[in-house]
C-alpha cells in the first residue's frame, strides 16, 4: 500500500509544481468529490432539483475535463522550463524501476476512474436534459406556461424533448445548441414574453404514435354551457365528429387533409393565410388566393402539417367561458347559486398581479360579490361561493401568468372553426377560375345533432 501512495505524492507534487496543472488537479479533484457525494445522495434516494441535476451532471464534468487538460498543459510547460530548449525525443522511461512501474500503474488507475466518472455523467447529464423538470422548470418562469398547461392535457406523459427534438444526432445537437443560447437570453433577460407562437412540431414526430393513415371512427362530442341570467340553465351541444382517414382506397373526413400535399403563404404566427397550393392524392393541383390580398410582414411558404390543426395538442389554454362552463357542468361550483355564471366570469376575467394574489383575492372578490347580489345567503350558500371562488382560482392559475405575460387568448388554438378552419375554408379564398375554396363543414368534418338545447332528444336515446 505505501507505493501506490508514494506515487500518488510524487505524482500530486510533480502536477503542482507549475501553477496551470496546480490549477487542473484542484478543478479535477473538487469536481470528481463533488460528483461523487452527489451520485451517492441520489443512490439514497434524495430528491433530485432541476439545479443539482445541471450542476452533477453538466458543469462539474466539464469542470473535471477541464482540469484533467489543464494537467498535461502545465507538466509540459513544466518540461519546458527545466530544458534549454524544446524535446527532441520522447523521454526513455525505464519500467525497471519501481517508482515509475508504481506511478504509471497509479495514472492508469486514476485514467479509469476518470473514464467511469465521465461516461456516468454524460449518461445522466443525457437524462436530465431530457426531462420535463430540466425542459419546463430550470428556466423558472419562462417555460411555467407551457408546463402547466402541459400538465393539463392528454400528453402529460409525453416527454417535452420526445416532441420538440427529433430524430438523431443532428437535431439534438441542434437544440441543445439552441437550449445554450435561450440559457445566454435567460440569463441576460432579453427573451420575449410571452414566448412566441407557434413552436413548429415535426408531423415525423407525431406521427410515431399517431398514424398519418390509420381510420378513426366517428366520435360523439357533448358540450355544455350555461346561461348567465339568475338560474344557470344547462344547454347541451352534440355533434357527430366525422374523424375519417384512409379506408378503401379513398380518403374521408377530417383526416382527407392527411392525403394531400397543401403549401400556404402566412405571417409568422400562420394566423393570416394569402395563398395556398393544393395537390390532391389523383395528382390534379390547384392554387387559391385572397384577391388583391398583400402578402402579410416576413410572408413564409410552410407545408401544410399536423399542427397547422392540432396546434396545441399538449399546451392548450382555455377561454374564460370554457372554464367557468366545466367547472359548473362537473360540479365543482354549485350551478344553483344565483347568477353563477356572470358572477363567475366577472371573478376570473379580472386582472391579478400574481398567482399568490389570485389565490387570495379571487375568493374573496367573489364573496363581496355575493354579499351585494344575494345577501341574504345563508351558512351553506356561502360555504359555495367560497368554494367557487378557490376553484376559480386555481384555475385562473392555469391559464394566466402576468411574469411572462400570458392572460386569456394570449395563445390561440387553430383547433376550431375561426381561427382555424376558416383561415382557408371561407369565401376570400379563391382560385383561378374565381371559385371559393370549399366552406362544408357539415357531412365533410361533423354534423350537428343538436345545438344549445336544454333538453336534446339525443342526450336521452345515449343515456337512456
């Protein structure tokens, strides 16, 4: 045991005698302890925050190569020194001799620890930049919109980096490049609030769980909505959603789009569309233009893709209507309270600083409220408005960060008729025989089986 440590201390006190690789044998030996307590700390089980992730995994490794480039540096400027001149020759090395067998079999040693510890750490440093945690919460407020919502809908489960990187070296190096800069924007607070829509989305990486061909059948949708008068009277929607897709040997519903090629001219945020060309699966094509329409500011050609539709499928922010319509028609906030739905919509279409203040001063805007229009409430009735209130609060919460300046409609879903479908499908769209695009929603995309009715027969023929 005494030689290895022998070699050890004359190998610590040949590195340290030039000040460079004085310097990379303190970096390496600070970043591989530190390392190593945090990799035991987390074998323990301890909780993993966004920041000790990026500080194990990503800075102290390339503190720790670093330091181990620094070594050699400063033991050949050490070299230098003690000749005249340059080295003309490798220098002879006698492995006759103990102490050099020792030392060389003791910088083997450190090599592979050396080794081990840099494959552990890019191997996590590749994992913690792949989390949620790393996408939606290191950079604080700036992504906590979008992780929200993202908590919110049907793709919770689905990594941020599964959707937003795609496939292979190139586009991860892209984005982690591009994640550096944002990191330069965040740190120097020039970034934009709120941040900029859309976020294009490969159709590629959709389509690794959703098949571009794959037929779905018609789906039932029932909406309910609410009155703003006294009572809050439930009106219910139906429709027929025609999804459609690919099925013997012809294209249907919805998903026909799937079997066309669509270019279009839009401005950046693909809200304005002037110009479309169509090809149709025959191969027959056709371009359509707004007449005597400019082509909107930094005008760009896109092909037409899944999120041109689905344009929020995992970051979706709801209206204010919405909100207060399935709060009530899932029971959360007593539809029998007297003027719910107005009271309702007054409470969370009010501006709050932060989300502390919503959370407190949303309630109780909402008992003053009530104090005025229905006075004479009594225990229970006001046990349910502050039981509204909170809920109206947190959902508030969701949909509104005054940090990043997000509030309602801030954001826009394309997943409905305007804006969405109509941005091609109206009347100012024409082609060069002067014909509109075609604007038939019903029997093409869905049929309307009932609309606002208190009491639709179809609800009972479901549920009978």
């Amino acid at each position: 045991m005494k030689r290895p440590f022998a070699a050890l201390r004359d190998f610590v006190f040949l590195a340290t005698r030039h000040w460079l690789s004085a310097t990379g044998v303190v970096l390496a030996t600070f970043a591989a302890i530190s390392f190593l307590i945090i990799l035991a700390l987390s074998l323990t089980g301890a909780e993993e925050g966004n920041y000790r992730g990026i500080i194990s995994y990503i800075i102290l490794p390339t503190i720790f190569v670093i330091g181990l480039v620094l070594i050699p540096i400063g033991l050949r400027q050490l070299k230098k020194r003690e000749k005249a001149g340059q080295p003309t020759s490798f220098p002879v090395l006698d492995f006759n001799d103990p102490r050099l067998r020792t030392m060389t079999l003791v910088v083997f040693a450190l090599t592979v620890l050396n080794l081990m510890i840099i494959s552990v750490a890019t191997y996590k440093a590749l994992n913690v930049m792949h989390s949620d945690r790393f996408c939606g919460g290191t950079c604080h407020n700036v992504m906590q919109p979008e992780a929200v919502a993202h908590q919110q809908t049907m793709h919770s489960n689905v990594y941020c980096a599964d959707c937003h990187i795609g496939e292979g070296a190139s586009h991860f190096a892209k984005a982690k490049l591009n994640g550096a800069r944002q990191m330069v924007e965040f740190i120097a607070g020039d970034y934009s609030r709120p941040v900029p829509q859309p976020v294009p989305v490969s159709s590629a990486i959709c389509t690794r769980c959703h098949a571009t061909e794959r037929f779905g059948d018609d789906r039932v949708i029932i909406r309910k909505s609410y009155a703003d008068g006294e009572k809050a009277v439930e009106k219910t929607t139906v429709l027929r959603m025609i999804v459609g897709g690919f099925r013997d040997g012809k294209w249907h519903g919805v998903h026909q789009h799937n079997g066309m090629k669509v270019r279009y001219l839009s401005d950046p945020t693909r809200r304005t569309i002037t110009q479309l060309e169509v090809t149709r699966p025959d191969g027959t094509s056709e371009k359509y233009a707004v007449k005597d329409a400019k082509a909107p500011a930094e005008a760009e050609w896109t092909e037409m893709g899944c999120t041109d539709c689905h344009s929020r499928p995992a970051h979706r922010f709801w209206k204010p209507e919405t909100v207060v319509d399935r709060a009530i028609a899932r029971g959360a906030i007593d539809k029998d309270l007297p003027f719910i739905k107005r009271e309702a919509l007054a409470a969370i279409k009010a501006s709050y600083p932060s989300h502390q203040a919503a959370l407190k001063e949303l309630p109780a805007a909402l008992q003053a409220s009530y104090a005025k229009v229905a006075p004479g409430l009594d225990a229970a009735g006001k046990a349910k408005v502050d039981a509204a209130g909170k809920v109206l609060a947190e959902e508030w919460t969701h949909n509104n960060f005054p940090d990043m300046k997000v509030g309602w409609g801030t954001y826009v879903d394309f997943f409905q008729h305007d804006p969405g479908c109509f941005r091609c499908h109206d009347s100012k769209m024409v082609n060069a025989k002067g014909d509109a695009m075609q604007q038939r929603c019903s029997g093409a995309c869905h049929e309307v089986v009932a609309s606002e009715e208190e009491k639709p027969e179809i609800i009972d023929i479901l549920y009978p």
